[in-house]
C-alpha cells in the first residue's frame, strides 16, 4: 500500500511537472486582466469557477477520450506527437518572444460592442480553452495517455485511475487559485516577474515540442 501511494505521488509530481509549461495559467490570468474589466466582480467570479471547471473537464475528456477520437479519424500517435511537437514549440515560441498587442478575443469585443446590457461570457472560450486547455496541452495530454496505457501492468488499477484525475484536479485548483487572486499576484510578483516566469516556461514549451518531433520521427523510422 505504501509503494502504491509513493508511486501515485511520482506520478502526480510527473504530470503536474508536464503540464505545468503547458497548462500555463499565467496565459489565462493576463487574458483576466486584459479583459476581466468590462465584466462585473460578481460575474467575474462565476466565471472563473466555471472556467476552472471547464479546464477539469476538458483534461479528463481527452485523456480517456481522445485515443478513440484520433483513431476515429485515423490519426496515428507518431502522427500526433508530430502535429502537436510543432504546436507545443509554436506556443513556446510565442510565450518567448510576445507580441507587443493586448490580447483579444473577438466574441468578447463583439459583445462588449452591443448594448452592453448582458457582460460577455469569457469563461470558456478564452480562459479555459485555450488559454489553458489549449492544442498544446491537449496534444500533450493524448501523447501521455498513449503512453501510460502501455505501462498499465506496472501500477495498480487504483493508482492507474487516480493519478489521471488527481492531476486535472490540481491544475484545476491552480488555475482557479491564478484567476482568483490574479490582481494580488501581480502585484506580488510584478510584471517583470510575470513575464519572466512566461520566459521560462515557453523555452521549456519550445524544448518539449522538439522533444516530440523527435520522438514521433523515431516511432516513424523504427
């Protein structure tokens, strides 16, 4: 029992550890910012529990999903780690050198330009997806669950089943934390800090996605 516990921490620390530079809530806490002010204090606070909510739900719907649906389409895993490599170190990329313009989402600016009288629903679309369940972190989230489906004999079932829905859950609480607190951690960290922090993780964004080419050019060659 206690070697399974230890195991399901190894495997929740590995997780977090993948999806962190990817999931990135850092993304979705400056899409907030940028935006959260044409919504009121209220609202917004509903909005980012559902969009907590909704990167949850996402994350374990392509984890138990998303090998059926890239087989549905006839999608190869190699194919895949391909794909989503070059869109993993695209996002990388981005994060190292941004663009100098403010974010923005158009459904967002089309309702702020009506009459105003309903504030715009930006829980899903872009918080959620994909300012953190975004192609990359699904990309991501398919490629592991390939692989840890073909270790299945080397952890418990319990283990096995846990430690997928542990890791949405976590993140799931981190992001809600960033949102939550979004103003106060910029404040705490400033700008410059903000930034820094999304320096690092879109170089580890970029080392991950030619990780992946790689090892999908591999599976092709072998």
């Amino acid at each position: 029992m206690i070697a399974d516990l230890l195991t399901l921490a190894k495997l929740v620390s590995v997780g977090l550890a993948l999806m962190l530079p990817l999931a990135n809530p850092l993304t979705s806490m400056s899409l907030l910012l940028a935006l959260g002010d044409r919504i009121p204090r209220r609202e917004r606070a509903r909005q980012v529990r559902a969009a907590a909510i909704y990167v949850v739900a996402i994350m374990l719907v392509v984890y138990y999903a998303g090998s059926w649906i890239m087989h549905s389409f006839g999608i190869s895993i190699p194919g895949m780690r391909i794909a989503g490599g070059l869109i993993v170190a695209f996002l990388g990329f981005n994060m190292l050198f941004p663009s100098a313009a403010p974010p923005s989402v158009a459904e967002v600016d089309n309702a702020v330009s009506g009459n105003g009288a309903k504030p715009p629903n930006i829980a899903f679309v872009p918080l959620a997806m994909p300012g953190t369940a975004g192609p990359g972190t699904i990309a991501m989230i398919i490629s592991l669950a390939s692989k840890y489906h073909g270790h299945t004999g080397a952890y418990a079932d319990w283990v096995r089943l846990a430690a997928p829905v542990i890791v949405a859950l976590l993140l799931g609480i981190l992001f809600w934390l960033c949102l939550r607190f979004s103003a106060q951690l910029v404040r705490f960290i400033g700008e410059a800090g903000v930034e820094a922090i999304a320096r690092i993780m879109g170089f580890l964004l970029v080392c991950m996605g030619v990780q992946f080419v790689i090892d999908g050019v591999q599976e092709v060659v072998e």
